[in-house]
C-alpha cells in the first residue's frame, strides 16, 4: 500500500491524476491497486533529498531499502515520469536534480555504482556492511562513495537519464555547467581507456584503470587478475569489472552493457549536434558509439548448437564466450528495450528462446508460481519479476504478455509491491520487499501492455 500523503517524499498531482487516468483503463481491480502502489513508488519513498533550486536543482534517489544511490537504478526509477514532466516543472526539476547528481557522483568518482548523499543534504551516510576487506585503484572515500564496484552501465545511465530530460523537456542549460560538461568528457575518456587490450604491442601489462580485489568467499565478490579481471584483446568494446547484479565479470566484455553504452553515446551525439555545443565530445562520442557497436556484433555473437547465431552474455576477444542471461538490465533479454536491435532481429529471437530455456540458459528457473531468469546474485531457483517484466516489455505476443503480468500479480506476497527475487515454489521467499527500480519498470510494462493490447488487464 501507498503512504499517506504527508509521509510521502515527493508529492505532485500531475502522477495523481494518471494513476486516476490509467486506472479507468484497467478492469481487474487487483492490478489497479497494484498499479496504483508501483507507479508512484519511487516517488512515494525514494527521494531522500531534493533541493528544488530553480538554477540548479539537486535529487538524491534512495535505491529503496538500501540507503544510496546507485547511477542504474535511479535513473530507471525515474523512467516511467518522463512523458511527463513538460507539464509539471516541479517534475522536471526533480529529473534535473537527478541529472546533476549523477554528474557530481561521476565526477568525483567515475569508477563508483552506488554513491552517499552529498554531505550538503545533512543525511547520514549509510554504512555499507560488505565493503570491508577491500583493495580498490583508484582508492575511493566510503563517506561519498557506498559501493566502488565499476559497473559500466552506469556511464550508459547517466547519458540516458540526461538525454531523456533534454528530448521531453528541451531544456539544455544543464549541458553549460561545469559538473555536467566535466562529468560528460570524464566519462568519454574513460570509456576510450576502457577499450584498451590487456597487452601492448610488446606483450607488457598496459596500465590498468581500475583494480577490485575483495577477500570473501564468494567469487562475485572480487575480481579475477589481481583486480583488473580476465586478460582481453581489442575489439572495440569497452571493459568493465562488475555486471549490473554488483556481481564480478567473468569475461570483462558484457554484451548487453556494451549494446546499451553504444546507444547512450548516440543519443548524447545527436543532442549534443542537435543544440550545437561540445561538437569535438559529439564527434567523439560518435565515434565511440559505432566503435563499440561493431564490437558487439563481431564479437559479442557465437553458434550455438541448437538455436544458431546468438548474443553472447560475455566475451573477451580471444573467442572465449558466457552463454547465459542475468535478471538484471541491461540484459540480452532487452536488446530491443535499450534499442539496440529490434524484436524481430534474428539473432535476437535465437537468442531470446535460448535464454527463456530452462534447458539452455542455467539461470532460468522455473516452479508452480513463477517461471523466468534469476541471477547468481541471488543463487539457485529464485526468478527476479523484473526478469517477468523485461519479457513482457519485449515481447509481441499477446498471450506471453498477459502470462507475464499474471505471474507479476500472483508473486508480490501480499504486499501490493515488487521484490528483488522470488522462490519458484515459495513465493513468501522473496529478498528485498521493497526494490524501486523493479516497480517502476513494471509500471512501465502496464503502460505499454494497454498501449499495444487495450483491455489486456
């Protein structure tokens, strides 16, 4: 259920009023309130600070029941607001204050996927129980930084989260401060250094950009290499430490993260061509874009006996290849969300059967109540529902689509909310009872399921 308004942290009755106007499109009344408690969920709990000032707005997003901000996340909590904040400035302003934090967070830490508030906000930073233990290049200060895992979709958030306030809103002032703009050609310099072979031309380590090691007994925990993961050769793609999940690479070059950078560094290409500033950074995200794309499509594919050509989940350059999916998005299950390929592609559609496979994708479970893909963050025989969300935003077929939403209604345990994971068999096993960025992506599956299916729910 919903808080009452004054316990709310952001309240705007622009979102009123569409939970109102969706609802009246829904028939099943189990699906209006559950509509009505993720929609506006993040918005609800999440903003733990805003400073709503008019030049220069600040957001902090709390990820949910863990007190930071993770880059990934916020921006996918925000999301589902963006049609419409060109009518509601104090909506814009919240996304802006998202977007110059995640500028600050980026800038003074670049290698960071979880972040504390901002000194500034007078919030206490939150204690982070497994970072201890570690040895981590560049070193990081855990009063600003919750979590120092790299995980490269987080350059790919905050290029998404930029371009998609710019596009609703036209807005461009953001771009002339200098968090943003430094921010922005910090992380295309990064992302260059990123593409980096393991060796030089004389067979000598290159210096590496970021090192992890962790002493756990969990092997997603650390790093192979000492740190700098699995050796690589040069295709084009970038390298990154962590997967989405916050669970350790076995070969650095994750597909889905690469497809998604290289469609974030279009899109900020083409708005920053379109307003005509940074053209040397628009040129050079270009280039970078179709760099790692040509990557991915040279490299990141392999046979598979059974389905044929697919996407493989990781790769290292060598012909080495992970054939599997992960819960967590950026996924291969959506390649045609992030807008890498279409739905009809065929190396898409070989590859979304080989991973909807319980026999042929080993993180995909299934059980009397839920079926779908989990994650090794969270082990054997548990399916995470944004998995079941991703599925139904990325398929065509009527059917599959109200099978996920039935799945979805059915696994919440009486809580009106979406969890992290769900056992197969027990659904009152669940971990986290309170995932903002999972009930904001389902809230995005109800719009587009009643766009393409009027009547669906």
């Amino acid at each position: 259920m919903r808080p009452p308004p004054e316990c709310r942290t952001f309240n705007t009755p622009t979102i009123e009023q569409a939970i109102i106007d969706i609802n009246s499109l829904i028939s099943d009344p189990d699906w209006r309130q559950l509509f009505s408690n993720v929609f506006p969920n993040t918005l609800d709990t999440t903003v733990a600070w805003h400073n709503s000032n008019s030049s220069e707005p600040y957001t902090f997003l709390v990820t949910g029941d863990i007190t930071a901000q993770w880059i990934r996340d916020s921006t996918n909590q925000m999301l589902p607001y963006i049609p419409y904040i060109s009518a509601d400035d104090d909506l814009a302003k919240l996304v802006l204050g998202l977007v110059n934090m995640q500028a600050e967070e980026l800038l003074g830490y670049p290698y960071g996927n979880a972040f504390q508030p901002p000194p500034r906000s007078g919030l206490t930073p939150a204690e982070n129980g497994i970072a201890v233990d570690l040895s981590v290049d560049p070193p990081f200060d855990n009063s600003t930084v919750f979590e120092a895992k790299f995980e490269l979709d987080s350059f790919a958030s905050f290029f998404q989260i930029s371009t998609a306030y710019w596009r609703a809103t036209g807005d461009y002032q953001f771009m002339y401060s200098k968090s943003w703009s430094n921010a922005m050609a910090t992380v295309l310099t990064t992302i260059r250094r990123l593409q980096e072979p393991t060796y030089n031309s004389k067979h000598q380590l290159n210096r590496h950009l970021v090192q992890y090691t962790r002493l756990t007994d969990s092997p997603t925990e650390t790093q192979f290499g000492n740190g700098i993961g699995n050796p690589v050769r040069y295709t084009g793609m970038a390298k990154t430490l962590f997967r989405p999940s916050d669970d350790a690479t076995i070969f650095p070059f994750l597909i889905p993260a690469n497809a998604y950078l290289s469609v974030e560094l279009s899109n900020l290409s083409y708005m920053l061509t379109s307003i005509g500033v940074y053209s040397e950074q628009a040129d050079f995200a270009k280039k970078l874009a179709a760099e790692i794309r040509q990557g991915v499509l040279q490299h990141g594919t392999t046979v598979h006996p059974k389905y044929g050509r697919v996407f493989a989940y990781e790769t290292d350059g060598y012909g080495s290849t992970l054939v599997m999916d992960d819960a967590n998005g950026p996924a291969l299950l959506s390649l045609p969300y992030l807008g890498f390929v279409s739905t009809s592609d065929s190396t898409y559609q070989n590859t979304r059967r080989m991973i909807l496979s319980p026999d042929d994708n080993p993180w995909y479970f299934t059980g009397m109540y839920i079926h779908g893909i989990g994650s090794p963050h969270t082990g054997f025989l548990k399916v995470w529902p944004m998995a079941v969300a991703m599925r139904g935003l990325t398929s065509t077929n009527k059917t599959e689509v109200m099978e996920c939403l039935d799945q979805l209604k059915a696994t919440t345990s009486g809580l009106g909310l979406m969890h992290e994971s769900v056992n197969v068999n027990k659904p009152a096993e669940y971990t986290r009872s309170w995932f903002a960025w999972c009930n904001s992506l389902v809230s995005q599956l109800v719009f587009d399921a009643l766009n393409r299916f009027p009547g669906i729910i």
